[in-house]
C-alpha cells in the first residue's frame, strides 16, 4: 500500500471515529492516537523525508490538507459535545409534573372584598388610615368623655406615648372630614384591635368596614335603605334583619343590626350565644358634636356612620362555628376556602 493510500484508509476511519465520539475524553484518546507525538498521521508526515521530491510535494499536500481537516472535526464534535445537555436516560419523561402549590386570598380577605365591592357599587369611596392612631382621632373628636369606658385599658390596647391600636375605623371619618367638603361618602375598611377575652365569638383584632354619608337631607331611612340592601346582597334576599335601639357616642340616634343565625336557624347554638341572633354591624345618624369638630355645620348637613364587623359575617355566610379559626392559620381550614 502506498503512502497515499494509506492517508486515504487513515482519514476514512478517523473521520468515522472522531464523529461518534460521545465524550471529550474519547475524542481526546482519538486526537492523540492520530495526531499526537507518535500519532499514526504524524508517522506519515515523518517518514516524508524518504520520498523523492515530487512525491514530498504531493503526498505532504494531501498529509497536511487531511490533518488540518481532522483538527476540525476534533474542534467541531468538542463543541457539540460540550453544549449537548446530558440526559439521565433513567428518568422517565413520561411521568406526570408535580402539582404547583398557589396561594389565594384569606377568607376575612375575600368577604371584606365583598363588603368592599357591594358599597362601591352603591357609590362609596374607600380611604384608609393608620393602625396606631391617637387617642384625639380614635376617641376624643368622635365625642367619647373622657371618662368613656371604652378608653379604659381594660378595653383598649395603649402603645407607649399615649398612642393606641385603633379600636375601630371611625377615626378614618374624621381623618376624611377634616380633608373634604359634604357631600362625602366613604368607607373605611380596615384591622381593629380590642383588649376582649377571646371565646367563639370575640378575637382581641378583628376587621371592620366603617361607612358614612354625609350631605343635606341625609335621613335614616336612607340609613336603614343601604344597610339593608347590603345585607340583601351579601347575605340572601330571605335574611331575617332586626334593627335594636343602641347607643354610640358619635351617633345620635343609635342602632344595632343583628341577623338571625344561619347555624342554627334561630334556635339558638355558641355561636350565637342561644339567642338566635347574631349582631354583626353598629350605626346612627352621625352626633352634631362630631360635625363641630371638623367644622361642618350641622344645620345645613346630616349624615349616618355604619360599623360592620368582618369576621361575623364571614362566620355566618360559611357556617364557620368559631371565629378564632380564621387566626390560627391552619392550612387545613385556610384551603378549604378560595
Ligand atoms: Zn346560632
């Protein structure tokens, strides 16, 4: 076999080679092994010494042009090689994806966004204000006496300066009064705080949406017209309402709005402390005291306020039993509502 031959059978199993190589260390055993130090196309090139000038010329031509075409393919399959993903041929791409776990809204979330969103349609506002209020915004601009027993530490959590955590959003009233001019219609959700042995019934922070509508003529028939629309929709249209005479400092005159109980149809259950109703907001029309504060002039304007508890309501709507399941954060409960 001649030298060109030779090149010839030399670059056709190479070429084979090189191109199955399915590592970098097998294409490294195979540069070495054709072109390294003692590689079998480096004994070629070496041995050109013995051949005659012509024959120099052309087989080196041909040595030269085959070397400098398997140095490609060695840098061409390294390539490849190096940005090929490696595929663990165990793993079965068959199997089904694990599930993404999502998050979703808190139940008190939802049904004040439900609360929310009946009074926006009706035309309220909503505005907002701080957790830590002063006792002026809190307590004294909405005409509680000084000896009020709702100031008292028993019923109020004090932060140290004589700040406090706000015991309902009715300081966002005053907050927007003093900013705005009647007509004004508002509500003001928010998280409350009151220092209250927590039982079935009552948690020491629970959420509020504080309403009210101040303009000329405002009655409380009007009053009465929103709260029951509202409970109309969030609740059912067969809602059995019961409006009580009641007392608040800031509304003169007062009421309470209980619902009969869902959990047990009136009968009476814990959740209702056997009464088989369940208060869930306080309102009246707003006091001429709380107008003077802000400088309203309560000849010429009237207005209500409404205070509805967030957690009740959600009890009652998702026969929940007991309030203090939507504090603990179990996820067990959390999920079962979205
Ligand atoms: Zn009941």
């Amino acid at each position: 076999m001649d030298i060109a031959e030779q090149l010839q059978k030399i670059g056709q199993t190479a070429r084979e080679e090189m191109s199955a190589a399915d590592s970098a260390d097998v294409l490294e055993k195979l540069r070495v092994h054709y072109l390294g130090k003692k590689g079998e196309l480096t004994s070629i090139l070496r041995g050109l010494k013995d051949l005659s000038r012509e024959e120099k010329r052309e087989v080196g031509g041909q040595a030269n042009k085959l070397k400098t075409e398997l140095d490609r393919i060695i840098e061409d399959r390294r390539e490849e090689l190096s940005s090929a993903i490696s595929i663990d041929s165990s793993f079965d791409f068959t199997l089904p994806g694990r599930p993404r776990h999502y998050g979703h809204r808190h139940l008190v979330t939802i049904v004040m966004d439900q609360i929310n969103g009946i009074f926006q349609r009706m035309g309220f506002e909503i505005a907002d204000g701080p957790d830590i209020e002063s006792d002026y915004y809190n307590f004294e601009a909405l005409n509680f006496p000084p000896d009020h027993p709702a100031r008292d530490e028993q019923d109020t959590f004090y932060v140290e300066g004589g700040s406090l955590l706000r015991t309902h959003t009715s300081g966002v009233q005053i907050r927007e009064f003093e900013k705005r001019k009647p007509p004004v219609k508002i509500i003001a959700p928010g998280k409350v705080f009151r220092n209250e042995a927590v039982n079935a019934r009552s948690y020491c922070v629970f959420h509020q949406v504080e309403g009210f509508y101040v303009d000329e003529n405002v009655t409380f028939g009007d009053l009465k017209g929103v709260l029951e629309a509202f409970c109309y929709e969030f609740f059912q249209e067969s809602v059995q309402l019961r409006f009580r005479p009641s007392f608040f400092p800031f509304t003169e005159p007062s009421a309470e709005v209980d619902v009969r109980c869902f959990l047990c149809n009136g009968k009476g259950c814990s959740l209702c402390k056997h009464e088989g109703w369940l208060e869930i907001l306080g309102c009246g029309m707003i006091d001429p005291e709380v107008f003077k504060a802000v400088g309203y002039d309560s000849d010429k304007v009237t207005g209500y306020a409404f205070g509805i508890g967030v957690e009740r309501p959600a009890l009652l709507k998702h026969r929940v039993n007991d309030i203090r399941l939507l504090f603990e954060n179990d996820i067990r409960f959390i999920k079962q509502f979205r």
